[in-house]
C-alpha cells in the first residue's frame, strides 16, 4: 500500500513539475514578447491592380537579397531570433541529445555493376556521405573502398556530392558537386581502378540525367546553358541533352535534344545496355511528360514520338529490344506494357501488369527474367515480382509497415538491393535474390540510443471537409494516454505528387522521449493514392490540400490525442506554403508553426529562380482565372492586421535555388506588423546552405536545436 502511495505521489510530482514547466515555458514567451519587439520594417504604399483586383505589397523591397538594405535588415532578423532561442532553458541538453540522434548513420542501397556496388554511407560526426565501392561476389559483409569523401574537399563541409551515375562495367563513375547547398552541379569523371578524376570537367549539370555509352568511354547527359547564351533569368531553364566523349571539350559536345519553344520543360535520358536506344523523357510538370525513343543505328532517323501532350506519366526502359513503359495513362494508379523496341507505335502496345485498385505502381526493376514492382498501398510499400511476361511470381515480405526505396539492380541480373526504413526502424538494405525470393540483409544503420521497441505508429483515418477520407500515421511512445495534454506536432506536404510515407526521422527521437505525439497527414496533392489523388491538390483544387491538413488538426484535438494550445504544425518547401496557409485561414487552430523554406507570395512566385517549372502545379497569376484562386489562399496576402497568429518559426538559407528567400522575408515581415497577440514571429536565415539538400550535417544540428528549443518552449515541454 505504502509503495501504491509512493507511486502515486511520485506520479503528482511529476504532473506538478510538468505544469510548472509549461507555466515557466509560457512565462519565457511571455517576458520575450514584453522585453522585445522585432526589428522596424519599412512598409511601402505599393499597391497593384491585377485583373481588375488591387492588391497591396508592403515588402515588395525585401525581394532584393543583395541589396545592403535587406541584408542589414536580415542580420536585425537573425540577431533578434538569436535573443528569443539562446537564453531558453534546456537548449544545451537539446542540443547534446540532437548531436547523438543526428550522428546516426545513414546508409543509401548499392547499385551493381559487374561484381562492384557503389553506395554511399555516412556514420558519426561526419558532414556529408562518402561514395565507397564494394568488390566482389561475397558482397555481404565484404570490404569497402572509399572512392570520394566529400567532407574533404572543404573545411566546413558545404560541398556536397548531388549525383553520381556507374558505367555498366564499373570502370568509370561521373559525380556533381555544388557548393553552400545551391545544388549547381559541375560534373566530374572518376576512374574507378585508381580512384582518380579524369580531365572531363562539366558546369552547369544541376540535377544531371546521364547514361553512360555501352563502353563506357562517353555518355549522353543534361545541362544548362551558360550565364550570357541566354536572356538573363532565363539560366535555370533551357535544359538540353547532349552527348561527350571522355577527354573531348564539353563545349563542343554534339547537342541532341532541345525544346527552345517550351524552356521549362525538363528532358531526362536513358538508353539500353547495348547502346542502341536512346530515350528522352520531357517532363511538362508533376505527373506529365513526353516520351521519344530513336534507334542509334539508323543514321537517318530521328526521335520518334511515343506520348506527347497527354495529360499522364510515361517511364521507360528497353531491355534486349523490348520496350518496358510504366504509364498512367487511363490508369491513375499505374499500369506496364511491352512492345518491341522496332515497333513502337501506340498500337502495338501490350499490358503487361495492369493497374490495382489496392497497389499502386511507383516504379519497376529489369532483373534477368523478372520484373520487380514497387508500389504504394495506404501509403506504405509492396514490393511484387513478375515475370517478364506479366505473370505474378510472389509478393516480396516485408518487416512491417514502412518504405522502401533506391532500388537497384542490374538489367541480366538476378540480385536486387533497396533500402527499407519506418519511424521506428532504422534503415536496413536488403540483397533480393529473384530466384528464391530470399531477402538478405547487406548493410544496417545502427541506433543504439533508440529505443524502437518504445515506439508505437498507428494508421488512422478521417474525414475531411467535403467527407474524403483522409490517412494519418500517429506516432507517439507506447501506451500514451490520450488526455488532450500531449504535446503534438503534425507534418504536411501535400503536393507535387509526393508520397509521405514512414520513414526513419533521427531528430524526432528526442520529441518522442519527452511524450511528444508526431502525425503525418496524407493530403490530397501527394501520390500516396495515385495520381487521382495528386490532381485533386492542385492548381485550382490546392484548397483541398489546406482543408485536409487543417481537418487532420480537428481529428486530433477531438481525439483527445492533444489541444490547440498543444498543437504545433511543420511544413518545408510546398509544405511551408502549407503550413503558412493554415495559419492564415486558422490562425485560433495552432500554438505554433515551424514554416521551413516556404512559397508565401502565391502572386509573383514564377518570377524567381527555378519556380516557373511549378506553373503546371500552382497556376500563374497572369492568368485571370488563375489569379482568382491563387489571390484567395497566397499566405502573404491573407496576413489580417489585429490577427492573434500562432507562436512562428520561419526558417530559410541564403543559397537556396529553388525557393528563393523572399517569401520567407516578405511573409515574416508581414506577420510581425500584423500580430494582434503575445506570441512571437522569429526569422531564421541559414549562410552557406540552401533548400535542404546537401546541408553537413553541423548545420543541421545548429538547425534541429533551433526548432525543437522553439517548440519545446511555446508547448510548454521540459527539455
């Protein structure tokens, strides 16, 4: 009985310690908010009419990064979030367990050429993964040769590898590098024998499309024109396809492929293992692209047209003369045909794997004799394997609900490697052998500081707005009870045809260890559901997408599983731009938002950088009809002046090239000028990184601590 008092006593304490903690937490933000207001923003009467609508913008001026003005401006920015996130308690120990977390490795799956695997991996405290090989047939647990580590090519470790592309035998390997996190690739060519570049320097090769000639002594790959052969601005578009002969001045390379007429349309190229097809796939935006192939050995002919102007996705391999097409034409979850390669009209297609209404089809490996399928059933992985002949062979296991990803394998091969990870499991690369169907374990990412078995992840489902059901993964420590008390964060993206599935999140640990509840909404505009699924989240049904997420907050508060004044929402990228338009529309909904290298000015978002290739998603403002959607949900135009808005944490970097700084700049300004209430709006801007995509890993680190300390402090969680 004493020891049932003691427990309970024990328990009273720690709910008492826990409530003044949330008092203390709330009293910081309190005393912050008193003590010290933002930086003075200068506002301007700038006000246009578009389409017979005026339209106010402020902080036009804020959209030039470069001038003295807005950079003294962002220092007063950084230096005033510097002031809210430095002096919080527990920010050290947050900072000490993210370093743990974030120092587990990661680990990509290999892809084999000719008895080498090339993969990368990264462990410990190092910046950015290390390209390696690994030689041999005993590949699992043989030894490994580092062929490039980036963390030694810079102090800090702002270079990273972007891409890399094996030639068939293995013998050569090309590889970008950018720098700061601009993702602006130069290409290079290592000989893999020796571990040696060669003389082969390419700029200009963001995000390359390469396939290397059957010998290995060329290949044919995408880039973009230099600075000054086209009009200014115009250098993130104009994509071509060329082909180089190793040792030959690039600048000289015979162009095969352009679309002048059509600059933001982004050709990609593939070609068959005896170097005889060629194919170029032109991507026209999410979920739609053009298709050609053309037969090298005819001199005379050109690229024929498989699929142009069709309102569907055609992916395309040629095995042994036969034409492999993964489409989603007529079918929205994906099906495959066949056809031969010399005769390939329309017409002559055969269905190979037709579409599932219960498995959709993301993508499919050529293995010798079998056809492995990857696809998305309730947002999480199966894996099938097929005959060459569309027969069904067997569904592949798999250890539970989770994603698989990075397939590889080799054309006449019989081996297959991908990479399997959920919230609770760390990433594990398996070796898929297509005669037995045995999965083997070649490499794992170990966690020893996690506790997998403490974590519990559940697949729910809601209905939204217009009565769609909606899935949800809820992830929280075992046996959480559901009060209304816990602290929640709930992640979106909804866009761009992208899957948000379960996946291994080294940082969220620590959220989870203090009691934390993570949810992961699967909003229209992904492609958790196939691409039906994608059109109904964009263009003029992107509102869906918000109603969705702001429908997933509802679940949870009416669950119990947590309160407004415990909720806090995420979103990067499209999914900053989700995230700043929930706030917008329901600001009373939130406690706080983290909005990470948002879209906020839905107005003149094409006008910048990369962003016209995401016209065929969002819409243009210069279209009337477009305008009227876009002016209705843009975030920076719904900022209401008196509005109470959430506690917010809007982060962004200097050299992202996709997302330009601005939206982050104009939409926090336009937040702080406005807020009606006690919370505060903090500014976070990045030197010396970008949107995301090679950051080292210390500058994720100093990152995570700034939006778990941010988070932790404005839901009351003790570090």
């Amino acid at each position: 009985m004493k020891l049932n008092l003691r427990i309970h006593a024990a328990r009273r304490c720690g709910r008492v310690l826990l409530a003044v903690c949330a008092l203390a937490s709330v009293a910081a933000s309190q005393s912050f908010v008193v003590a010290s207001k933002p930086p003075e923003t200068r506002a301007e009467s700038l006000v246009e009419t578009l389409h017979g609508v005026k339209v106010s913008d402020p902080y036009r001026w804020l959209e030039q990064g470069d001038s003295s003005e807005v950079r003294a401006w962002t220092d007063a920015q950084n230096a005033y979030t510097r002031r809210a996130l430095d002096p919080l308690a527990g920010r050290e120990k947050i900072a000490q367990r993210l370093s743990q977390l974030l120092s587990i490795g990661t680990i990509s799956a290999p892809t084999p050429r000719r008895g080498r695997y090339f993969f990368t991996r990264r462990e410990g405290q190092q910046n950015q993964p290390v390209l390696y090989v690994r030689e041999g047939t005993n590949t699992i647990g043989g030894k490994d040769r580092v062929l490039l580590d980036p963390n030694t090519l810079s102090p800090d470790g702002t270079i990273a590898l972007d891409w890399w592309y094996e030639s068939h035998d293995g013998k050569r390997l090309a590889y970008g590098l950018s720098e700061s996190g601009n993702e602006q690739s130069t290409l290079y060519v290592l000989d893999v024998d020796t571990g040696r570049n060669l003389k082969d320097k390419i700029p200009f090769t963001r995000a390359a499309s390469l396939a290397w000639l059957p010998a290995g002594d060329g290949f044919y790959y995408t880039r973009f024109p230099a600075p000054g052969t086209v009009p200014k601005g115009e250098e993130n578009y104009h994509r071509r396809v060329f082909l180089h002969q190793l040792g030959d001045d690039p600048g000289k390379d015979a162009e095969l492929f352009r679309r002048e007429e059509r600059p933001t349309e982004w050709p990609s190229v593939g070609l068959s293992r005896d170097g005889r097809w060629l194919t170029v796939s032109v991507s026209r935006g999410p979920g739609k692209n053009d298709l050609y192939l053309r037969d090298l050995r005819d001199e005379t002919g050109g690229f024929v047209p498989l699929a142009e102007g069709k309102d569907a996705s055609y992916t395309a391999r040629v095995v042994n003369g036969r034409l492999y097409i993964l489409t989603t034409e007529d079918a929205a979850k994906g099906r495959i045909y066949e056809a031969a390669a010399a005769n390939p009209k329309r017409s002559a297609w055969r269905e190979l794997i037709p579409e599932s209404q219960d498995v959709g089809i993301g993508s499919f490996t050529v293995l010798g004799e079998q056809i492995l399928v990857h696809g998305l059933a309730r947002a999480t992985s199966r894996v099938r394997a097929f005959t060459r002949a569309g027969e069904f062979v067997r569904d592949v296991k798999l250890p539970t609900l989770g994603t698989a990803s990075g397939f590889g394998g080799e054309d006449d091969g019989g081996e297959a490697f991908f990479t399997f990870a959920s919230y609770a499991l760390p990433p594990v690369v398996y070796r898929y052998d297509a005669a037995t169907g045995a999965l083997a374990e070649w490499a794992r990412v170990d966690a020893p500081t996690v506790d997998a078995k403490a974590i519990e992840v559940k697949q729910v489902f809601y209905q939204t707005k217009d009565g769609t059901n909606v899935s949800m993964f809820v992830v929280h420590r075992k046996n959480l009870k559901y009060d209304g008390k816990n602290p929640t964060l709930l992640y979106g993206y909804g866009g761009f045809n992208v899957s948000q599935t379960p996946a291994f999140n080294r940082g969220l640990n620590l959220w989870l260890e203090r009691g934390g509840v993570y949810a992961v909404a699967n909003l229209r505009g992904g492609g958790e559901y196939g691409e039906g699924w994608h059109k109904r989240g964009m263009l003029g049904l992107k509102q869906n997408v918000f109603d969705d997420f702001i429908a997933a907050a509802g679940y949870l508060i009416e669950k119990k599983i947590t309160s407004r004044e415990r909720l806090a929402i995420q979103g990067g990228s499209n999914g900053g731009l989700l995230v700043a338009a929930a706030m917008t529309q329901r600001p009373e909904l939130f406690r706080a938002v983290v909005c990470s290298v948002p879209l906020t000015d839905m107005l003149r978002y094409q006008r910048f950088l990369i962003a016209r290739l995401w016209i065929p998603e969002y819409g243009t403002a210069d279209d009337p009809r477009q305008f009227a959607y876009l002016h209705a949900y843009s975030p920076y135009h719904r900022v209401a002046a008196g509005t109470k808005y959430p506690a917010t944490l809007i982060t962004t970097a200097e050299s992202d090239s996709r997302v330009d700084p601005l939206h982050a700049r104009k939409f926090a300004a336009a937040l702080q000028a406005a807020n009606g209430g006690a919370h505060p709006i903090l500014l976070r801007v990045e030197t010396k990184a970008g949107h995301g995509a090679g950051k080292p890993l210390a500058k994720q680190i100093a990152e995570a601590t700034d939006v778990w300390s941010f988070l932790f402090w404005q839901l009351g969680v003790s570090a």
